[in-house]
C-alpha cells in the first residue's frame, strides 16, 4: 500500500515530456495498464504554433492524462477513465468538442461522440447534439441504459434531459476564434470557387480537432471513445465517424481500442477503427503493424488524411497519422506522461 501511495504521488511531480519526432511507439513489454488520448490532426507544422500555445495544449493534454491514470491507478474501469479524460477535453476551447466545436455552414455547433467497451462490445453514439455540453457523457449513459445504440438530434436531447445529462444553451459553445474560422472559409472558399474536401486540402491551417481517448484498466479491459465539433463549414446535416461505431470509434478486449481523427468521410467508407481491430483478431497482426498498414496503406491509397490513437490489451499503443502533425499523449504504468505534437 505505501508503494502504492508514493507511486501515486509521484505522478505530480513526473514533468511533460514535449517530443516532435516519433509518430508511432510500441513497448516491448507488457503494461498492466495504460491511457492515450489526442487532440485532432491536421497541417500542424513546427512553428505554426507560439511556444506559449505549444505550453496551452501541453498543459491541457497532462491534465486529462493524470485524470485518467488517478482513475486507473486507483483500480478504476476503462470506460470511467475515457468518459473523464474526454470531458476534460470537451470543457477546454483549444479542441473541436464541446466548448471548442466549430461551426456548421448555417452558423451553428452540432457535436457528435461515440464510447464502446471492449469488455462488453456495448456502445452508445448521438449526433447533431446543439445543447449537451459532453456529449461524451450522454453516450457513456445512452450505452448504459438505452435499448439503442445511437441517438440523433432532438430525440438525443429528450433523452438527455430525462437523464440529467447537463444541457446548456447554444451560446455556450460560441468562441471567437471558431466563428472567424467560419467566416475566413466561407470567403475564401467563395473566391476559389472550390468544394468542402478540396478546400480542406488547400487551406495551410487546417486542423481536424476531434479529441479521442482509449483505455486498459487492471482489469483487462479495453475501452474507446471520441468527441467532436464536425468540419468547420459542414453542410446539409453532415455527420462524420466520430459518432461511427467501426470507423472513428471500437474497442474489443480481444484485439484492442482505437480512436480516429481525420477527414471522416474517408473514415466511414474504410471501417478504419474496426480494421486495425479485425487485423489483430482475426490476423494475429502486432498492434503497430495493423495500425500502420491501415492508416499509412489503406487509408492513405484512399485519399483519406488522419491518425489513430490506440491501446491493445497488453498495453502496447500505437499513434499513427498521415497528416503533418497530431495532438496526441500517453501514459503507461511506469507514470510517465508523454505527449507528442509534431511528425518527425
């Protein structure tokens, strides 16, 4: 117990270890649990951000990975350790969820998230959500209680309500840098005369921000879940992976938990969550060589651009992606938190 208790201390003082290079990793030995989490993916270039906003996303991403393994540490689930780190995620205005989700082409915030629990296969996934400020929360109880799988719009705030899930208005995920994104797309996609997907490619500071976490408890069990503002500047009732059970969101004790971030059209039409998975499971693939072959082969032949965090059940992680940089961190049982922005 008193090991215990100074292991769990140690974590306050264990400092963030910000490294550009590596953008994958996998231990060669077994961890008896562990924690990973990202932040969105995009055209993230050293230098495209100040030191003082590499030291804001640093700061936030230590905070949900300690959140996360106080929960785990202490002999917590998985899947209380994901809906936790991602609320801390959703609450900061630095990433595409919750309180950060970017705006629809009608000048509006519609947010999507998904949770599984590799233990059970349950999930829970809603879309086009204007008023619940987790979304992930309202997926983790839509998982525990609903005879569904997925909710949708109005309907997922009904149920949201009925269960004090904490709803806020719509003006709460108003941020003024997220509305001048709308606006410097909707001008500049007007002059280039270009559609949504080609834009995206064009414009230098595109980001995809979805926050994702996966989860392996003492337990054994696997756990994944994602959150998100959607694309900027997205139409006609638009819903990516990140509510997708198979493509932006799966965990299966079997195998291992995966969460996307990326263009999630290309997510959607590639099952890319559940392929790493299939590989594992069904293949006998290492969790790098699956994760690699899925998002640096099949997704990139695609035209598909964004990574993956991922966790299997021996507590190898893998945290792949296609773009110039990736928001990413983790957490192992040794304490030591690494967190990751740049490609090497």
């Amino acid at each position: 117990m008193k090991n215990i208790l100074l292991r769990f201390l140690n974590i306050l003082t264990v400092p963030v270890l910000l490294i550009t290079l590596s953008c994958s990793t996998n231990q060669n030995k077994n961890s008896e649990f562990g924690l990973v989490i990202h932040g969105g993916a995009g055209n993230i270039i050293k230098g495209s951000l100040t030191p003082e906003q590499e030291k804001e996303y640093e700061t936030k991403l230590q905070e949900a990975l300690e959140t996360g393994y106080k929960i785990l540490i202490a002999g917590g689930s998985s899947i209380d350790a994901v809906e936790k780190v991602i609320n801390i995620l959703e609450d900061s205005p630095l990433f595409n969820a919750g309180k950060g989700a970017v705006f629809t082409a009608n000048g509006i915030n519609e947010l999507d998230a998904s949770i599984m629990d590799g233990r059970t296969l349950n999930a829970g996934a809603a879309a086009r959500l204007t008023h619940v400020k987790n979304p992930i929360s309202l997926v983790r109880k839509i998982m525990d209680i609903s005879e569904h799988v997925m909710l949708v719009g109005e309907g997922a705030e009904i149920f949201a309500e009925q269960n004090e899930i904490k709803l806020v208005d719509s003006s709460y995920f108003f941020t003024e840098k997220r509305w001048n994104d709308l606006q410097k797309i909707q001008i500049e996609k007007k002059a280039i005369n270009k559609d949504q997907a080609n834009f995206n490619s064009y414009n230098p500071d595109y980001k995809f921000g979805t926050v994702g976490c996966t989860a392996l408890d003492k337990n054994g069990n696997l756990a994944a879940g994602t959150s998100t503002g959607g694309m900027t500047n997205k139409k006609f009732g638009r819903v990516g992976d990140s509510p997708i059970i198979g493509a932006g969101t799966y965990a299966n004790n079997n195998s291992c938990a995966v969460s996307a971030t990326g263009h999630g059209e290309f997510f959607i039409r590639g099952t890319i969550a559940h392929d790493i998975s299939a590989l594992i499971e069904y293949k006998g693939m290492s969790l790098n060589d699956a994760a690699d072959e899925v998002i640096n082969k099949k997704l990139s032949s695609m035209g598909g651009t964004g990574g993956i965090i991922a966790i299997d059940k021996k507590g190898n992680i893998a945290m792949p992606f296609n773009t110039a940089g990736m928001f990413r961190a983790f957490v192992l049982d040794d304490g030591k938190f690494v967190v990751k922005i740049y490609k090497e």
